[in-house]
C-alpha cells in the first residue's frame, strides 16, 4: 500500500461541520487504497485567540511557554478529525509533534525540523489507522514543546511525507490551488494546474498567499511534488513539482502582488565603502527584513540608497535610519508608504528578451509609473503607487495573455 | 529549602486578571523561601466547552483521542500562568503532565496514578524556577495522554506533595475552605479550621463539593496534610490532616447534603438468595452507580428492597429495574425523585450515644419527614423530601451547635 499525505489548513477545519467534510475525504483516500497521514493545522482563528490570550499577560512571552501555548490548537482539531473518523467506521489515531517523532532545534517559534523518526507513525498505519499529525510543531532536545513559525503545518506536511516515502503530498486550503494571479483582482485568474518549485517559490516570496516558501524549498530539496487543492470541492488543484516534465506553454506563470511594501530613499550619500553595512546592520539587528535594494549610479562621488521594508515595520526601520543618514553626512532620508510590488514569475524568462520591455511598456500604457525595479532568474518585479496595483496586475495578466493559459 | 504544591482550580484561573493574582501568590510563597510547584485546572469553563467540541462529533467518542483533546485545557492555563511569573520577575517553567512524569495506567478518562518520576521538576526547581504542572493529566507506557476524571488536579497536586516530599499540599478554590454546612443554605455556616481525613471523604462523598473524596484518599493513604483555602483572600482556610492532634470540641464537625437523588422502591420481593445480585448486577453494567441499599425485613419471606440513584439516572435505573422485577415476581417497583439527602458528620460518633437521636428529633420537631437513614462510622444520613432539604440542614446546624464551633 502507498503513503499519502494530506495536510488541511485552519479553514478547512474551522468548525464541526467542516471537520466531517474532511474526515470524508480522508476515508474517501483510505477507500482507495492508500495509508493515510493527515496534517491539521489548529481550527480557525484558534492560534490568533491563543496569540491574544498570550498578550494579555506578558508583552514578552517566554518562548518555550508561548510554543506550548500555541501547540495546544492542532491537538484540539486533530483529536476531533480522529473522532469525526471513527464515527464513520474508519480507525484513526491522532498523534502530537513529539509522539510523530518530529525532532526539531531549540529556537522556539520558528524552530526547524531536523529530522522525523516515523517509528509510532509506522506501527498506527500497519494497524490500520489513519494517522493524524498535529501540525506546526515538534520537540527538541530537552523535550520540550517547539512551534515551527509561518507556514509550519505545510512543513510539517511535506517534511512527513519525505520522510515516510510517500507517493504524494497534498495540500488542501479553501483557494482551487495556485492561482495566474489573485482572483479578487483579476476576474479571468484561473488555478494553474502545475508549476514547478522555483516559480513557487517567487510567487509565495512575492505575495501569493497559498502556501509558505519554506515548505516548497523543503519539496524542491527532496523532489516531492505538492499538490495545492481545495478541501471544499474536487477540482484538480495545483502540483508544484520538479519541472522537467512540464511543458512550457507561456513562460510568464502568474502574476504575485504585495500591498505591503514601504520604501526608505536615503539621498546624497558619499559613495565610500562601508555605507552599506552601516544603515543594513543595525536595521537587522532591529529585526526589520530588508527586500529590495537599489544603489544608484554615482555622480561625483555622491549616490542615493534606496531600499524597500515590510510597510508595518516603516516606523521602526526609520527610527533606526534617520541618524544613520545624519551621522554620514546624507543629505536627506524619505520614507514612502503609499506603495505596492508586482512580479510577473515565469521560468525561462532571462533567456528570453522581451518579458521585461512587455511588462513596462503594459504599466507605461495605462500612465501607471514605475518606483523600482528587481530581477532575479525567473522574476521582475516593479514597485509602483499602492492604488495602480490592481490595475497593474490585471494589466499585466492581459498583456501576458494568462487567461488562456493552461485552462482546464 | 522546603518544597510546597500548590493547586489552583478553574475558578482561580478563569481569566487572565485571576491568573496574574496567582501568580502574585505563587511569588509571595517563593519569596518566603519556598521552593514552588503550582498545579492549575484549566480556565473557567474550558473543559466543559472542550467536551462540547466533542460531543458535537459523536456521541462516543474514542478515549485515548477524548483525553488529549481534554488535556489541551491545562497546558493554556498552565504556560499563561508561567509568562505571568516571569512577567513579575520569577523564574518559571510549565510541565505538561508526561513531562512533569505522572504515569498512569490506561483507562482514559478515569486513569489512576501508577507512580511519579520527578525528576525533571526536581532539576527546574534546582534551577531556581517555579514549575507548574498541567493537572488532571497524565502518560501511560504506550506514551499517550490519560486523563484523571473528576478531582483530578487536586489528586494531581496531592500525588505531587508526596512523591516530592513537599511540606504542605494547599489546594485554591474559590471558597474559604471546608464549612460546617452549605452557606447558601446556612447563614451561620463557617469555614472548619480543621477537619480529619475520614470527616473529609464523608463530606465530599456525601455532598460537600469543596474537594473530591478521591485526593483525600490519596493524602490519607500517605498522611499527607492538606490546606484548603480561597485564593481570592488571605483566609487561613481548612486543615485536611490525621486527626490525632486534634482536639475534639464537637463531635458533629459537618451538615453535607446532595439534591440529587432518587429513591427506587421494589415492592413485595420474594426473600430468597439471589434477589439483591439480580437487580443490582445489571445496574453495575448499565454503569449506574447505586449508593444507600435497605431491605425491610422479610414478612411471609417476602420484602421491600429500597435503594438511591443518582436523580439524573433515574430514567436509566428504572429500564433496567423493571423487567428485572417483573421477572422475579415482585409486587411493584416504583421510583421517587423528588428527594435530598442530609448527613452529619462527625468522628466518635458511633461510640457516643444520642447523636442519631438528636438528629431525628430536630427533624422530627419540624415534621420532616424520613424516608430511609443509613449510617457509618462517622456519618448518619436521612433522606428527606428534596423541598425540606434547606430546613433540615439548617435545623441540624442548630441542634448541633455548629455555629458556635470553632469559629475563628
């Protein structure tokens, strides 16, 4: 009999009802023959209340108290999958982090796995159990209980079913898989039915909210394929996988955008070594993630710096700038807020001209300017005025011809 | 430096505000040099709304998946208690059950307590922290979650004392200890400054909702002195303790009283061997619990055969009773439910005369009427009708001076 895992996020068991939903599907997989392990995340909105909960005594939580705080939430929804399972007449164990054998390091709240021991897995699906993994945690060295940060469950998941061989790994949110682009924007976006791993990942770097980064990285290092379906109907879905086998009928995949992007100008700026470390530094060290970087050319030895930050940590990361940018002589330091990102992803692009050209000239058409931009291999992405986002991406979605894409 | 267990129950953590006054308490025992464990119930209603969640699934649900979901409880209250400690500057660790060592054998839902490995609270303690433990909940050798069914914190607290050799096992509730008798009912009822261990489980078992009968058991077996007292004041509270040093003022200590109980009468019995076993065997299976047993004595060789149920049984009972009775030929079976049940409690009763007496002359005088009396070492119970339940209470309360007794 072959593995499969099934992982349902916190909206496909956000109640009772929608519990059963999946305790069906499960046995519908079981009926097929296959040994089934399936991850949950927590039900609902049930890790936000515990995050509340957590913040009404202490601004500063303890992490190792927060982890086991937090941890509590699968175990609610995964006992209640096991029940929901039985009462159709389908054996099932529900089994913790630490009980799966999900070994992790010690950095509470973002811990990563560093390797399962199936043994107790193994045994509950050669009894002929479904077994139900709570997600997004572990436990370490000393036993205690670890939480695996954003996207824990999906690692969960995909690190299960590396490390149980399984024939697939399944994702099931309440979206119809990986989408052209968001469909509250563009009405033609439609559910892509594969991409591979790297254009998965700069679409979930780059907004697409479907699945964390982290657990795509961890199927593209394994080469385990994910399929990203809805647990709500029977389309089809989206399988991220390896890509050699794809056909690559329009190299440009899907269109991700990000509102929230908020960008510091640090203008005339003496152009000697040692600028660089000396505002990013102390912005890290503050815990503000830096995405974008430009340097302008220098002119007479004198440049502008110009660097992109979650829009939420913009007060923070000008606390940390504004002396920086006096202490070495810059003439002045601009923050803007008002601004959103789009990327067009696509494999193939840099070895083919005319994608980049495509995309400005399909913003420049529509009046919509142009802030920034950044490539990497399978990526361009333009920094524009927050309120020309959506007409930016429903631009580019046309120009790209996307709604004919790959259409099932 | 001694160790001291304290447990708080729901009610002292029912929200964040009460647990930060625990957590004020904890740390006033620490700074008296006390090494500390807490144990904590979960918050408020938790549990019930836990149960809910799962009775929503099914109405039968698994075990071994009931009690993890009911052990998710204490683990919010318990890490929510650990941040608040370290919030006021204390050093603090919370310990699920397993973690904490408490080993149990495999009946979910009502596991008994096989032993305790303390090790890793003994190295927190060493450590300098305060270590909370889940209560009313364990690990058995297949290294799953048990739970100990009713009373189980404070037979989690009282295990603790004695595997640690504490020096004081306090239980917190949300009452200033044991009392005399129901104070809703009472107004003169007072909390006891003492009362013995066999005073307690006839208190508990028959009535008085303060502490289970269970951890009292547990705390007489090893002579282990417990306080129980309000977290909510600086009342000295309630002794729990051997009774040898104790000095017998009164030797009723305690009016206890149950509203909910339900009389079954079997009319015309034939007295011969087997009978009792015939009617009470299937009751056992049926898992109906029955307390007070009276035959009449046997007239004719036939006899009336009286026994109590729980009230929210009754219904139950009497399916089970009734083709039994028609079996044996019994004349008729009839059922009472609107019954109460008053005891007073007290050591040296038996071996000093007049007590049964004082007692049913002070209902009598208020034409209370009797309808079956059992007695113990140190208990005599009458039920009455449940509307006279209040008068008779607070007519014994008089006729045995207990408003006077050690008031402090």
């Amino acid at each position: 009999m072959s593995i499969v895992v099934q992982k349902y996020g916190g909206s496909s068991v956000a109640d009772v009802e929608k519990i059963k939903n999946v305790a069906r599907r499960v046995a519908k997989s079981r009926d097929e023959g296959n040994q089934v392990v399936v991850v949950v995340s927590a039900m609902g909105d049930t890790t936000d209340d515990l995050i509340a909960l957590a913040k009404k005594v202490t601004a500063h939580p303890s992490g190792r108290e927060y982890d086991l705080l937090l941890s509590t939430g699968e175990l609610v929804s995964c006992t209640l999958l096991a029940m929901a399972l039985n009462t159709i007449g389908y054996r099932a164990v529900s089994l913790s982090g630490a009980q799966a054998g999900i070994k992790t390091d010690t950095e509470y709240n973002r811990a990563h796995i560093l390797g399962i021991s199936p043994k107790r897995i193994t045994e509950e699906l050669n009894e002929g159990n479904v077994v139900i993994v709570a997600g997004f945690q572990g436990i370490n060295k000393d036993k205690d209980v670890t939480t695996l940060g954003r996207g824990g469950s999906d690692t969960t998941a995909v690190a299960l079913a590396i490390s149980l061989k399984a024939k697939a790994c399944h994702i099931y949110t309440d979206v119809d898989g990986v989408f052209t682009a968001d469909p509250r924007m563009v009405p033609e976006a439609h559910s892509m039915p594969e991409i591979g791993y790297e254009e998965m990942l700069e679409m979930a770097t780059y907004g697409a909210r479907v699945m964390h980064s982290r657990a795509v990285e961890l199927g593209q290092m394994y080469n385990m394929p994910i399929l990203v379906a809805c647990s709500f109907n029977e389309n089809p879905g989206t399988l991220i996988h390896g890509g050699k086998a794809m056909e690559i009928k329009n190299k440009v995949t899907g269109i991700a955008h990000d509102m929230d992007i908020a960008k510091i100008m640090v203008v005339g700026v003496p152009d000697r070594p040692g600028i660089a470390s000396a505002i990013f530094e102390p912005l890290a060290t503050a815990g503000i993630s830096v995405d974008t970087i430009v340097q302008n050319a220098s002119i007479d030895n004198i440049t502008d710096l110009t660097f992109t930050v979650a829009e939420s940590d913009i007060d923070k990361a000008m606390k940390v700038v504004k002396p920086i940018a006096e202490s070495i002589k810059a003439r002045e330091c601009i923050s803007n807020t008002k601004l959103g990102e789009i990327s067009i992803i696509g494999t193939g692009m840099q070895n083919a001209p005319g994608y980049a050209a495509k995309m400005f000239s399909a913003l420049s058409e529509r009046n919509i300017n142009i802030h920034l931009i950044t490539t990497s291999e399978i990526r361009i992405t333009c920094i524009v005025d927050e309120d020309r986002v959506g007409e930016a991406v429903r631009a580019l979605h046309r120009a790209f011809e996307l709604e004919k894409a790959d259409i099932r």
